[in-house]
C-alpha cells in the first residue's frame, strides 16, 4: 500500500511538471489552433541544456532560464518558417523538431543521456529526505523541510504551475493576448483590424515552446538525468492531458479555470499511467496507450455528429 | 480623399487560369462621398475593394488616401484608414470571443496594441451605448460569445465594429448578400444610417441595383476590369433600373450578366 502511495505521489508530481508543457501546447494548439511539432524537440532541448549547465558548475536557476531562452529559440525557428517563408506549421514544427535531435547531441557532446544524480538542481536544494532517513549532506534548510524528491518536485511544480497560470491568465487579457487569440479565431478579422498576424503567431510560437523547455529543464532535474530522446511522443502526451482535462472542466468559462485544466489533465494522465504500469501493462505500450486517448477524444464529437444526424433523417419528412 | 490611379491586376500570371481583374481603374473620391458599386460576374468590384484593402499586391497603379500612398503597404498597416464589412457574415467577428471583447478589438483597430488591458471597464459604456443603436438587444449580452449570434446580428455588429474608431474610408463588399431580405433590409439601414449620420467616406458593392440607386451620393459601374460608368448627384438620384440596364449594354457592348442581380431585380 505504501508503495502504491509513494508511485501515486511521484506520477502527480510528473504530471505537474509535465502540466507546464501542456499549457505550452495548449497555446499553440487551443488558442492559435495549429498542432506544433517543434514541443517534442524543445522539450528534450530545455532538459539537456539545463543538464550540460548543471554539469558545467552553472547554479540551476539560471541554468533553468538559459534553458526557457533555448525554447523560445526554438520556437522562433519554427515561428519564422511558418510566416516569413510560408511552410505550412506542421512541416515546420517537424524540421525544427528534427534538427533539435542532432542539436541536443550536440549540447550534450554526443552523449545521448546526462545523470544529475550529485548536482545541485532547484529541487534537490529543497531535498532532506530520502524514504524515510535523512539526507546527511543536504543543507539545514532542506533537512528542517524533511521533503522527498517526489514531494520537492510536487511542491515546486504546483508553485511554477500557479504562476505560470497567472502570467498567462494576465497575458492573454492584455492587448497583444487578445491579438493573438482572436488570430487563432479569425486570421482575416484580426488583420482588417490591424494586426500583423505573423508576428502573433510568431510569439505565441515562442511562449509556447519557452514553457516547453521549461518543463523539459524541471523534468530533468527531478528525474536526474537528461535524454536526447526524452521529448518523443510529447506532443501526444499533451494533447492527452489537453483532452482530459477538458472531460474535468467541461463547463469550465473562465480562462484560469481552462488553462489550469491542461494541468490537472497532465496530473490524471500521469496517474492513469502510473496505475496500468501497476497493473502490469508494458511500458513501452504506453506510447499507444497515449495515441489512442487522443485519437478517441478527437473521434467522439465526429462520430456523434453523425450518430444525431442519422438519427434526424426521416423519410416522411418532419413536422415543423 | 481616395485617389485610385490606373491600377492594374492580373491573378495568375502566365498559366492557363490567367485572370485579368482590373485593367486600369481610376477613382477618385472626396471626403463624404458613399460610392455605391455594381457590375457584373466578375467584373472587378470585389477586387477593386480587396486592393483598397490590400489583401493582395497590385501589379502596377498607384492607391492613395489623403495624399498617402499606401500602394504598397501590408493590409494590417492599411488597417488604420480602413473599416471593412465582408459579405460572409463569419469573417468579420471572432466567434470564440464575447461581443465586448470584438468590440475592443475594433476600437483598437490600427493602434499599437500592448501590454495595457485588451478591454477597459469604462469602454464597456461606450460599447453599451453603441451596441443600443443596432436596436438588436445586444447590449444586453455583452459578455455572450459571437458565436451565439444570427448571422444578421453579426454582420451588424461588423459594422459597428468598422466604424467604432471612425475610419477614413469605409469599404462594403456585398455585406447584405448573404442575409434573408429583412435583416439584408435591416442591416442596410443601418449601414446608411452610419455612413450618412457621421459623414464617412465609403464604396459599397452590391447586386441589388434599386438599393445602388436609392443609397448614397454616386454610383459606379464595373465590368470586365474598368469602370465603365460613372454618375454622381440628382442624375443618379432619378435613375432607374431599366436605365442602369441600358447604360449597361451601351458602355459594356453586351448584357449585364449577374445571377444574383437579376434574381434580385
């Protein structure tokens, strides 16, 4: 039972550090209404160079920012294919998507995989405890808190992902915010209305990817290790916890309440997860798993779409 | 006001579909003009309003309004000068966003927008005051998503929204066409009233050749590319149809062949 307990509380602390990426995908994908393949790179991006810096002697919190900047980066790359070179988003998602592998490679001198088991990250400085014994070498702060990784990483997660929330709650209320909604609600309008519709979508590119980085940075320091390969299928990851989260906020108006529902659907996600691995599925299945949530959650209004309109068909022809 | 010289554009260029949708149009309007435009299956109208607007690169000629060239500007930079009402009702709102929050968009048009917020708590008065004259009940439901409105009342609310924040120049394309005759009657009233009531500047295309005739201060007829007639003050005011129809065949050399026009004669 207490094993069942302490994989609970590790998959919710994943999920919300995973939370910060959904709301990164949830711009691109609910607000500005294109699916931006760029996340999957970006993530292993912000991870792998918040590692190397960690490695390198940089104090994690600035490691973790140079680690946002990167995904901003990347994000403008796919931004500027897509306006300023026409290149449809999804094409231009997947060629920055591809060169962020060889380029993670890269940041990483060629190692597909960099352990932080000793270093300094933002979440260990909050570490005292393992299991149920001290940390002898962590500081006296850290041991008076008495919080294991997975509680550190929950905590700091839910602090990260409240701000986060608020920022953009106050961001897409703004100017520019409304912009750059109503770009992805209707391009035309907005630009008879004197908008530059490149440059939202440019930005919301970039904020996008930045959170997505983000994310990758705190995943690698909770998990310990950075990998090259630990963005792939993040996008479908996403989109689950997009997917589910709107199931637990159906009647959700409130934009905080929205955005907070990509991260409680990340949480749900992460523990549904954390239960079928339990219950014995394989975990290389879990990919799938993922793929079919999505694909059932987009099929679902298609389907019922068509059930009612098969159903309102009469031949006699309906009475007014 | 608006100065229109000699602007010329073909759509593909050099391939078997070659179009030439203008072939030399010259406008000039003056300040309170409200130009209404008619003319045949492509004969140019929308076109000629999208250049103003600059949805597309002309391919030579030269656009200006009130001494500016903006020939070559980008359509949201022309945006300033530019209220714009669309024939589909679906383009003109942001169906996702509530009616207030259209509204601020609108008021913002061709301002650089910041970090300020998107919808200030004392605009609301003036959308409310706004919304009121539509006489459509929506400044009561200020806060409902556009996209709960009828097509009508959105295309209403477009037009409040082209002329929220007054614009040097009003463009119309067919903004009545896709409306049932009611609320196509409706909504031209209003425009009229706008237009006339805060003397803006405006070119109204439409297929009904009676509402060409009865609404604003000159008339422009279109086909093939050219303006092919011209008629402005008490002569338009006493035109009939059956004149516009002659005038037609006279400048044009043929019928006037519009589907929609003739089933609204």
């Amino acid at each position: 039972m207490n094993g069942l307990l302490t994989s609970l509380m590790g998959a919710t602390a994943q999920g919300v550090l995973w939370g910060i990426m959904a709301l990164g995908v949830y711009i691109t994908y609910k607000l500005l209404k294109i699916s931006d393949l760029t996340v999957d790179g970006s993530f292993a991006l912000g991870g792998c160079v918040c590692a190397v810096l960690i490695l390198g002697g940089m104090s994690p919190a600035l490691a973790t920012l140079i680690a946002i900047i990167a995904g901003l980066a990347a994000g403008a790359v796919t931004g500027i294919l897509h306006t300023v070179f026409n290149i449809p988003a999804i094409l231009s998602g997947i060629l920055t998507q591809i060169s962020l592998w060889s380029i993670n490679l890269r940041i990483m001198s060629g190692k597909s995989n960099l352990p932080l088991l000793n270093s300094e990250t933002i979440i260990s400085f909050f570490v005292g405890r393992s299991g149920s014994s001290t940390i002898e070498s962590a500081s006296g702060f850290a041991k008076a808190l008495g919080m294991t990784q997975s509680t550190a990483s929950l905590i700091i997660g839910i602090v990260i992902a409240v701000v986060i929330v608020a920022i953009l709650y106050w961001f897409f209320g703004t100017e520019i915010g409304s912009a750059l909604r109503a770009t992805g609600n209707n391009e035309a309008m907005i630009r008879a209305l004197g908008v530059n519709t490149n440059r939202t979508k440019l930005l919301a590119l970039m904020i996008s990817n930045a959170l997505v980085s983000f994310s990758g940075a705190l995943v690698a320091q909770s998990q310990k290790y950075a990998d090259v390969g630990m963005g792939t299928g993040a996008i479908v990851v996403a989109l689950a916890s997009i997917v589910i989260g709107e199931v637990f906020f159906k009647y959700a108006r409130n934009f905080a309440l929205k955005l907070t529902s990509a991260v409680v659907g990340a949480i749900v996600y992460f523990i549904i997860r954390a239960v079928v691995l339990r219950l014995g599925m394989n975990a290389n299945d879990m990919k799938l798993l993922s793929a079919i949530i999505v694909a059932v959650s987009l099929c679902i209004p298609v389907v019922t779409q068509r059930i009612k309109e098969k159903q309102a068909y009469s031949e006699e022809g309906g009475e007014e | 006001m608006l100065n229109i010289v000699n602007v010329r554009k073909t759509f593909n260029k050099g391939t078997i579909n070659e179009k030439k949708a203008l072939r030399g149009v010259n406008l000039h309007l003056d300040e309170g003009d409200f130009v209404t435009i008619i003319g045949g299956n492509g004969a140019g109208k929308s076109t000629t309003l999208n250049m103003i607007a600059g949805v597309y690169p002309i391919d030579s000629g030269k656009i200006e309004i009130d001494g500016i060239n903006i020939s070559r500007e980008p359509e949201y930079k022309r945006a300033k000068y530019i209220g714009r009402v669309f024939q589909d009702p679906m383009l003109g709102t942001a169906a996702d966003m509530e009616i207030q929050e259209n509204l601020a968009l609108a008021l913002r048009r061709g301002q650089k927008r910041g970090l300020g917020w998107g919808i200030k708590s004392e605009e609301k008065e003036i959308y409310h005051e706004q919304l009121k004259r539509l006489g459509l009940g929506l400044e009561d439901r200020m806060s409902s998503k556009v996209g709960l409105l009828s097509g009508g009342q959105r295309q209403a609310l477009t037009l409040l929204m082209a002329t929220l924040k007054k614009p040097k120049l009003l463009l119309l394309d067919e903004h009545t066409a896709a409306l049932d005759p009611k609320t196509a009657a409706k909504v031209l009233e209003l425009t009229n009233e706008m237009v006339t009531g805060e003397h803006l500047t405006a070119l109204m295309v439409t297929h009904n050749m009676k509402d060409a005739i009865a609404i604003g201060n000159r008339l422009i007829m279109m086909n093939n590319g050219k303006i092919i007639y011209d008629v402005a003050g008490d002569e338009k005011k006493n035109l009939t149809v059956d004149d516009l129809l002659v005038k037609f065949s006279e400048a044009a050399g043929e019928e006037l062949s519009n589907d929609r026009m003739m089933l609204a004669k």
